[in-house]
C-alpha cells in the first residue's frame, strides 16, 4: 500500500446524518442522530447496545432507517446503497470466515467480486495480507487462525479493494492485550499513512483515545457528545502524584490534606484538586516527600479520559 500525505485540518465531511433513527419495534436502536465524520481516525464510542452496530449496519445501506437519512462519501444510503458498498470497506464484528479455506483465497475472492481483474486481485491481496501481518500465513485454512488472526484476515479484506472509508464493528474484540495493540497500530496506520478515512466501534472508551483523531459518543441509541479526541482530553486542573514507601500513600495524603488542599487515592496515585489554586504547589509535594521520607515517583497534571463524559451512567462498563 502506498502512503499518502495526511490530511491537515477539518476536512469535507465523509459521513453525514440527519435525524437517522431505527426502530426494531418497541426497540429503539438509534434515535436522531445527526452527526458529521470527516478524514482521518474517528471512534464510535459506546456501551454494548449504544447503537453502534445499528449505525455501521444503516450507513452500508444494509437496513433501512425508520426515519431520518444519511449519507457516505457524498452517497444516499437508501437510494445509493450499491455505490456506497463499492466504496467502504466493512470489518463485522462477528466471525464470518470460512474455515477451510486460506486468507490469501478468500481475499483474492472478495477483490475479484469488487471488480478486479484476478492478476491484479492477487497482486493487491498479497499486498494487504503483507501489510496486516499475515505474509507467512496467508496459505493456512483459516479455521486453524487464532483469534488475532482472523481479525486480521477480516481487516485484510475490508482494504483489498483500495475503499475510501473503512467502517470497523469492534475490530479489537476478543484479542489479548498483545493483539489489540497490534490492531490498534494498523488502524491508527491505515487513518494516518494511507489517507484512508475510518470509523472504529469500540466499548472499551480508553483504547480509542490512542488511535482517533475524533470521537463520537452513544449512549442508549443518542448522540452524546462528538468532538475532537483533544477536547475529551484537557486537563482538569488537577494534580497526579504517586509516591513509593511504607504506607506511603495515606501518609503523603494526610500530610498534603493538613496544608489545606483536597486529596483523594486514585488506585496508586494521589488526585489534588485544584491544584490551579496554589502556585508553589509542585515544591510543597516535593517537600513534604522529603519530610516524609517516602520516593516520589511522579508529579504530572491530571487530564480528562473519554470514560468522563458518560458521568454516573455507568456506559464504560
């Protein structure tokens, strides 16, 4: 695959909502969405249920909206489904490879049924399969694949045919921490280096802050919140501080709670609130340290994760 520049700044939207919603009887899926994604690495983020999979499946013309329209790279997808499928690569979320037959077969296949002459199928799916990291074992039934494995063989095929926008159900499910950060690198590779533009589904929030240039929050089939990654992201004005030593922990906070400031344990680390408030705050942490003869590790400011936005609703689970 070759690389392209990146993208610099806001670019024409490649996916756009008006009020979309679907409705599967009493069931409603997703409610009024409207939503713009541009270039790049967007997350759609949200718990099992959020509607994320109902959106990926309307925006490839596969279902029907109940009301409400949306379009793909300038395309209806009601009317223009065909042209939209020509375009978009499509990772599902479940498995759906056959098991004997081999990665290097079954990509060559899908490229053909998007129009490729063979030679050239062959030519591009030993390129993408190369690129994912299966070259030495694209000739493998799949169904001897590991869970990583397939993931990559489906990413394979979701690029084989050159698409504009790659829309990725879950791409991370069920793989190790290893796996997934495999996966997460080729995703962030295929925004960024290649200039293809990508929608990634996700319910674990706090992988998509690595990888996304943007995020798109659901929750109980309604737009949340969508804004650039950065903006989750800013500091909160508070202060991280970790400390080494016996009892360390509760000794540094009591020590800092007798000078005034409000601390609170954050698993191994102490959060100051406020810290914007005191100046000197960086020296009196440093000094009580000393006093107390515990290590410190570190002192660094505290900043918002994509998991805030939900509050008390309990969607990061």
């Amino acid at each position: 695959m070759t690389a392209a520049a990146p993208a610099a700044g806001p670019t024409t939207a490649v996916v756009r909502t008006e009020g979309l919603t679907k409705h599967y009887g009493a069931v409603r899926a997703l409610e009024q969405l409207s939503v713009e994604i541009g270039t790049g690495v967007t997350g759609l983020v949200g718990a099992n249920g959020a509607g994320k999979s109902t959106l990926i499946k309307l925006l490839l013309g596969l279902v029907a909206p109940t009301a409400g329209r949306a379009e793909v790279l300038g395309h209806d997808v009601v009317t223009a489904g065909r042209e939209v499928r020509a375009a978009v690569g499509y990772l599902p979320e479940h498995d759906c490879l056959p098991p004997d037959v081999s990665a290097s077969d079954f990509v060559v296949h899908l490229a053909m049924m998007s129009g490729l002459p063979r030679v050239s199928a062959r030519e591009r799916a030993a390129e993408v399969l190369r690129h994912v990291g299966l070259a030495e074992e694209r000739y493998r039934p799949m169904g001897t694949y590991s869970t990583g494995m397939k993931q990559k063989a489906k990413l394979a095929q979701a690029l084989v045919h050159d698409p504009r926008l790659v829309l990725l159900d879950e791409p991370t499910n069920g793989l190790d921490p290893a796996a997934r950060d495999e996966m997460l690198g080729l995703v962030e590779r295929i925004g960024r280096d290649f200039g293809i533009a990508v929608l990634v589904t996700s319910h674990l929030l706090g992988e998509l802050e690595r990888v996304s240039d943007h995020v798109v929050v659901l929750d109980g089939g309604r737009l949340l919140r969508a804004s650039r990654t950065d903006d989750f992201l800013d500091a909160t004005g508070a202060l991280l501080v970790e400390v080494l030593g016996e009892d360390a922990q509760r000794r540094m906070g009591e020590a800092l709670a007798s000078h005034g400031l409000v601390v609170r344990p954050r698993r191994q680390l102490l959060a100051i609130d406020a810290a914007h408030g005191r100046p000197d705050l960086h020296d009196l942490v440093r000094d009580v340290a000393c006093d107390l003869g515990v290590g410190l590790v570190r002192v660094q400011a505290d900043h918002h994760r994509i998991e805030d936005v939900f509050g008390t609703r309990g969607a990061a689970s």
